[in-house]
C-alpha cells in the first residue's frame, strides 16, 4: 500500500512498526480510503486479499479453512473493505484512477508505485509514501524454470537464464522499480527507484506472506465474493454520486 504524503503525516504512517492492525484501525475510523485491483479479477488483488487475511488471522505459520470460520477474522475483513472506494481489473486504470481522483491510498505493486512516483516527481507533486507491514507483505514470485522433455532445448533455456541473470537486465529491471533479489541488500539497486524518502529500505528484509493450499485459497475467494466485496449497487450509488459531484 501507498499512502499520500498529507496522509501518512495525519496517521504517522513514517514508523517502520506498522502493522495491518494500524491500517485497519485508520480504515475503521474513517481516516483512510483506498483503490485497489480486484481480488477476483487479477492477481495482485488476490494476493493483496490473502496477505491482509493473513496478518489480521494473526499470522499463524500457514493459513486454514478452519481459520477462514472465525467470526472476528470475518468482521475484521469486512471493515477492511469498508475502506474501499474503487477496484479496477486493470493495474494501468488503476494507476490512472488514483491519479485522476482524491484518494487516500492505492494497493499495487512495488514497482507500479515506484513508477507513479516517478512520474508524480516529473510533474512536480508529493510522491506517494510506502507501507510494509512488519508483520508481512504478499510477495509474487516470477519463477523461470525449464521442465525437461526435450533435451535439445536445454541449451536454449540455459541461455536466456543466464541472460535474465546478468548484470545488464537486473540493472534494467530494477530501474523499473523491480526487485530482481530477495530481502537483504543489493549493490545493483538503482537509487533512483528504491528511495529511502519513500518509505523503501532495501537493508530490511522483508517478510513473506506464506501462501495457503488452494483449497484454503479457493474457499478466501468464496468468502471474499459472498460476504467482503462491496454490492454492484453501492458502486453504482457511488458512481453516480460522483456524476453528480462533476455536473454541479
């Protein structure tokens, strides 16, 4: 999560002890709205979900069906939700969306808030400041890997793997604000993308949200569809409540 510079001063959102708990009290208190990517439609939406359901189950060392049951796991979510003002199945909308509008926060990936940062320095605004919850983070994987029924192409695989290994593409990569390493530090890191002023420190090692079996996925997105997201008719009553907003 990115929060507004004006934001993160009102909620002292600056500390490095931030928990999700201290987002969702700020969440219920009416102190912070946000956009996110939906959670049925993309995959950074469903990780995002099951990272906050995660944390708010009290980080166990792998998420249950069991656990999905609990009523205050439950209630806790539905506030979280509360807070959600507009989702969107595309991360560049998204990106647009928040920037277009007067949000307070914005869920993405990294290197999508690095790029907006970027783009909000050019343009002479606030860059965004980034949350990592200590209690952990959804982090999507990128695996490479070669499955081996034709020994013929192996040569080719190695190939391009050590290509995608060199210096050259990790430096062009993380100018685009993605981590081609693993918590700890980077010598490669490009100051212009992993700014401390924005909240990234690449000495803290970052602790990984562990992803549940699917079944235990499957049932969160069940839950997420049947009692979490909001109706069609409350996106409808706020799109046209913002209709309005532009005609007056």
């Amino acid at each position: 999560m990115a929060v507004t510079k004006d934001k993160a001063n009102e909620l002292n959102l600056y500390s490095q002890e931030i928990t999700n708990e201290n987002i969702l009290r700020a969440i219920e208190t009416k102190k912070l709205n946000y956009v996110m990517p939906s959670v049925t439609k993309t995959n950074i939406g469903a990780t995002a979900y099951l990272g906050f359901l995660n944390s708010l189950a009290g980080s166990p060392e792998v998420l249950t069906v069991e656990m999905l049951k609990n009523p205050d796991l439950i209630a806790s979510m539905k506030a979280f939700f509360k807070g959600v003002e507009r989702v969107s199945g595309d991360e560049l909308y998204l990106e647009e969306m928040f920037l277009n509008g007067s949000y307070d926060a914005i869920i993405n990936y990294e290197s999508s808030l690095i790029e907006m940062n970027k783009l909000l320095e050019r343009e002479g605004k606030e860059p965004l400041h980034l949350i990592y919850p200590k209690d952990g983070v959804a982090i999507n994987d990128m695996p490479f890997g070669y499955v081996e029924r034709n020994q013929d192409k192996k040569e080719n695989f190695e190939k391009i793997l050590n290509y995608l290994r060199s210096e050259k593409v990790s430096k062009l990569l993380e100018n685009h604000g993605i981590r081609t390493w693993y918590g700890g530090v980077n010598n490669q890191s490009d100051s212009n993308s992993f700014k401390k002023e924005w909240g990234i420190d690449i000495n803290k090692y970052l602790i990984p949200l562990k992803y549940p079996s699917k079944k235990v996925m499957t049932e969160a997105l069940d839950i997420y569809v049947e009692s979490l997201r909001k109706s069609t008719i409350q996106y409808f009553a706020w799109t046209y409540r913002e209709a309005c907003k532009e005609q007056d």
